[in-house]
C-alpha cells in the first residue's frame, strides 16, 4: 500500500497573529509554525493503514517555502519513510494553483491512497483536497471519521451536516481526514534522529499565475463589553429584549 500525505506549514492556533506592514499577510516575527492539525491525523491514519498492511510505504509531499522542510522531518519522525518538498516563496499562492501543482508531482508518484487534512487552519477554504482529486480524476471522501481497507476498496465513515455517511471507494482514491479519525503519535526521540536521514526530493514548484489577490487584511471587530442586566426572575423581560432587539439572536 502506496500512501502519498499532502501537508502544510501553517501559524500554530495557540500563536498571537498579527498583520504585516503591507497590511496584506501576517508578520511571521515570532511566530511558531507547525504542521497543520489535520494534517497529523492523515499522517497517522497512513502510519496505522502501513502497520496493518505490513508492506508499502508513506510519502510526504509538501508545497511552500524552504521551511516546510522541517515539518517534512517531523512526519518522517511520525514513522513516513520520503518525500518531495515543492520549494515556492509565493506569499498568498491561491488554492487552485496550489492544487494543481500538487496534482502536477502526484501524477509522477506511484499510489494508491492520496491523504489531506479536511482543511488548513490557516485559511480554512478545505479546497485543496477536492481540488486536487478532481484533477486526477479520482474519488474523494472528505471529514472521514472512520476508515477500513480491504481487497483493493476503502470503506470510509464521514461526517456531514446530516449525519454520519458510510461510502465505499474503489483505490486510488483520496481521503480528507478529520478529527477523532485517530490520535496522532509523538515521535520518539530515535526516530527524530533518524528523520535527518531520511531522503527528502526538493523541486521548484511550477505554479499558475493566481487567480486570486488578498486585497486587505483587518483584524476582527472587538467585543463589546458584557452587561449585567439584573439577577433572577426579575431579570428575564430585560435579558429577552436584549437578546431580541440588540444582540438580534432571537
């Protein structure tokens, strides 16, 4: 079984974000990346489907700056065995042509299952993953939840607004993982070690003008203060008229 994880160097959820000089991306000063959350649980999911297996291997295959190298290492530690790194300084490349340079190396790699995050936290369009299986022309099965391979066909549990679904896919196939498909592993310090061996392919990634310009960047509105509108009984007709004609949340 040939696994290829698509991961992403994203700002860590817990960092401070702040908004650059040109008042179009982040300032990265002090900012602590990290591999995209959902990312890991793809990670994993491949580590358990090889384990079980017991033969094929994992790539990792990565678009973005130089330093999504060491994100690269920390998979390889998580227990994948190479990878391919497609270097690309863009600031604010746009999805659709992130995926298809993505798609580009896929179609030079042998595979059976592509695995992504449901989505990257740092943008959280979840459209790379779609994206990218459509440009080759595979299935996909996204917020998978669940997942069984068995005789060349994956059967996948996901959630959706209606609940949970159950579907079956012939491989090659792409999946997107979302949490609680497993729990993601801490690598151990000998295979951090071995990590800086691992082979690591870099490539010049070959990307389409973008169709998309990050206009503006502006921080969120701040919260008003709260109000204390009184205790008990009493001080339900005012909380009501608040929340109906202020707050407009009934």
């Amino acid at each position: 079984m040939n696994i290829v994880v698509c991961v992403k160097r994203v700002p860590d959820t817990e960092t401070k974000i702040k908004i650059g000089g040109d008042g179009k991306a982040i300032d990265p000063a002090g900012v602590e990346f990290v591999i995209n959350p959902f990312d890991e649980y793809a990670i994993e999911e491949a580590i358990q489907i090889k384990e079980k297996s017991g033969e094929g291997e994992i790539n990792i295959l990565s678009l973005g700056s130089i330093d999504a190298q060491v994100i690269m290492r920390k998979a390889y530690a998580m227990g994948a065995e190479k990878g391919v790194h497609l270097n690309d300084d863009s600031a604010n490349p746009d999805n659709l042509a992130v995926a298809k340079s993505l798609a580009a190396q896929l179609k030079e790699m042998s595979f059976d299952m592509v695995l992504f995050g449901k989505q990257a936290v740092d943008d959280d369009s979840a459209s790379v993953a779609v994206q990218v299986a459509q440009l080759l022309n595979i299935p996909i099965v996204t917020r998978v939840i669940k997942m069984d391979i068995a005789d060349g066909k994956a059967t996948a549990e996901r959630e959706s607004d209606a609940g949970k679904e159950i579907l079956e896919v012939t491989l090659p196939a792409a999946f997107a993982a979302e949490k609680g498909l497993n729990e993601p592993r801490y690598p151990k310090l000998m295979d951090i070690m071995k990590a800086k061996k691992k082979p690591l392919e870099q490539k010049e990634a070959q990307m389409d003008a973008p169709k998309m310009e990050i206009v503006e960047m502006k921080y969120p509105p701040e919260r008003p203060p709260g109000k204390i509108v009184g205790e008990g009984v009493e001080a339900v007709p005012e909380l009501v008229n608040l929340l109906k004609n202020e707050a407009k949340m009934i």
